[in-house]
C-alpha cells in the first residue's frame, strides 16, 4: 500500500500564506483562484470534492516520464494539496469518490486506481490495455469504467475484480470502426448512461448516447442528430440530463433521454466536464491549447453565460488562455480546474 506524503507540496509560512490568500480572494465574476498553478507544472485533468473541505485531483505530471499519474488530495477546500506517493505509469483521466473513504481513479493502458480509506492506494487489474476515461460507482461494490474501443467494464467486488461487458480490444488505431466512450454515470445499479462518439474511418463520425435499464448488460442507443465528439454526460434525476462536447454542444433531454436538444452555449471551443447543482443551475468547462472556457446557467440550460475570464491571472497566464478540464459541484459549491494545475471556486 502507498500512502500519502502528509508534507504540503510546497511548505507555506505564516506571512506567505497571508499573500496567498491575498490573491485567492479577488474575483472575476463569478470566479476566484484557489490555485494559481501546480509548483510542478502538472495538468489536472478530474476533480471530485465529498465535503466542504475533503477533494482529489488526478491528471498528469509531464515531467515524470516513467510515473506521469498524478493523484492529490486537500483538506481545506482546495487552498493546499498533498501528493499520494503511488507510482503510476500511466496518465490518470478520471476520479471518482463515493465517499471519503472510497474513491478510484482511472487512465491509460487501462489503469484503475483505487482507495478504501481515501490516502491509501493501490492498482487494481482491469483486464485491459485501453485507455479508460470514465469511472462511476453507485455502491462499494458495483460500479462501471469506459474508454477507447468500445470499452465498457463493470464489477460487483469494489474493483477487486473487473469484467469485461464490451470491447477491450486494442485496435489498428485510424482503421478499425469503433465507439470511443468518454463518460459514464448511473442513478442506481440497474439505469445508466454513456457518452462519446462512433467513428467508421473516412465514412462517417456520430454522437454517441446510450442507456441501460439492466446494469450494463445491454445498451440502447438514444438519438442524438449530431457529429461531434461527447466528452461528458451528467443526470440530475431519470428525467433530466445534459452532455457536452466538441465545437461548444451541449445536448439537453427532460426525459431520461428519449429526446436530445440541443442548447446555444455560446462557444465554439470544446465543452469537457459539465455538472449541475439541480435543475436549474449548471456550470461547464473546456477548451484547448491556449484557450479556456467557462459556461454558467441558472436556467437549466435556456440561457448559457460565458464567464468574463479576462484579466483574471492563474500565475504568469491568464485563465482565459488556460484550458479547463473538469468541474465539479457539491451542495451548490463548485470548483473548477485545468492545465497547469489551475483551480477556481465558483459562486
């Protein structure tokens, strides 16, 4: 077992502490900085909070070339983060936590990463060597992982043993027809949803949104109407859901599905994470190399807001120019967070 390093990453004096929070409080917006950058340059790429204070990150540490995963944990809301000491040798996608004690993370060469006391961590055996992008758990026990290549796994044992629903075979990369899965979330054990795109190679590329009523042994495919890559998908209820991807899409369904809309985002760069505090108030992140977005609404979706991110510094960068991977939402608190180690607070 590996345990967390109970150090800060950097060690912060009373007087230096008192100028960090000098530049945490001010605000753009509706935004401030938590984090202006990682002291090691690593990109965050998922981020899940189960209290005001408990967090984990995961993402990529570019300097490490053996060991590039990256998993970090806060105590105080996301002012200070230590590192796990684990060693993983692959890029870390996702995190998932059902509780403080229960959590796993997810990557390429099919990496699943996994804690039963929330500082402890182990790898567990997926079965394969794709990368994976989505992880979600409704109990200890039974929970759902997705990724490249039609990949869809499953397990009734905390991940101490996975099985292989779909998929998992590593293809010709550019030849093979596949379905490349990027999110995944279920309500209970039996219904739940996954999101990415279907690509046949030099013939055709469709959103790809499936249900199942039936824990993962079946799928049905939900309309769509569009092209672009889905990178998310969140349900607030069996009714009401939104997906996002490529080219600023968000889809809308009020009906577990059957029908997808689309809503005007107000961007073109492509949306990643999305989350909503209820019906009515969602928040979603993304863009690319040098650009960062932030979409708000509080609406459920009629209207969407970009956030004025300009003048707002994360560093020597702006945030603006920072791309944003992943947010998160818990008791109407949100954080936010992207390349560099970036983290944001939203109100």
């Amino acid at each position: 077992m590996n345990r967390f390093d109970p150090r800060p990453f950097w060690r912060i004096t009373r007087l230096a502490l008192i100028g960090i929070l000098a530049i945490i409080l001010p605000a753009q917006g509706d935004l401030s900085i938590l984090q202006d950058r990682d002291p090691d340059t690593r990109d965050y790429m998922s981020i899940i909070f189960t209290s005001a204070k408990n967090g984990w990150v995961v993402g990529v540490s570019p300097f490490e070339l053996d060991y590039p995963g990256f998993i970090g944990y806060t105590a105080d809301g996301g002012l200070t983060w230590n590192k796990a000491e684990i060693d993983v040798d692959a890029q870390l996608a996702s995190v998932y936590f059902l509780d403080e004690n229960h959590g796993w993370a997810i990557g390429e060469k099919g990496k699943i990463v996994a804690t039963t006391n929330g500082k402890d961590w182990e790898i567990q055996t997926s079965k394969v060597d794709n990368p994976l992008q989505g992880i979600h758990f409704v109990n200890k026990d039974v929970g759902f992982a997705v990724g490249a290549n039609d990949t869809i796994l499953s397990t009734k044992t905390g991940g101490r043993t996975w099985k292989v629903l779909q998929g998992g075979i590593i293809g010709a990369v550019g030849d093979d027809e596949a379905t490349m899965y990027n999110a995944i979330q279920f309500l209970d054990e039996s219904t739940g949803w996954i999101a990415g795109v279907h690509v046949v190679p030099q013939i055709s590329q469709n959103s790809v949104i499936q249900k199942t009523t039936d824990g993962g042994q079946s799928w049905v495919n939900q309309e769509t109407g569009t092209e672009d890559v889905l990178e998310d998908i969140f349900f607030v209820d069996d009714k009401h859901g939104w997906a996002v991807g490529e080219n600023g899409l968000i889809l809308y369904t009020s009906n577990g599905g059957d029908k997808w809309t689309a809503q005007a985002s107000g961007t073109e760069e492509t949306l990643r994470s999305i989350r909503f505090a209820d019906k009515f108030i969602g928040w979603a992140v993304g863009g690319d190399l040098g650009v960062g977005v932030i979409v708000h609404t509080n609406n459920g979706g009629k209207n969407w807001e970009a956030q004025d991110l300009s003048g707002l510094k994360a560093g020597m960068l702006e945030v603006g120019k920072i791309r944003m991977n992943s947010v998160f939402i818990l008791d109407k608190q949100v954080w936010l967070t992207g390349g560099n180690g970036v983290i944001l607070q939203g109100k």
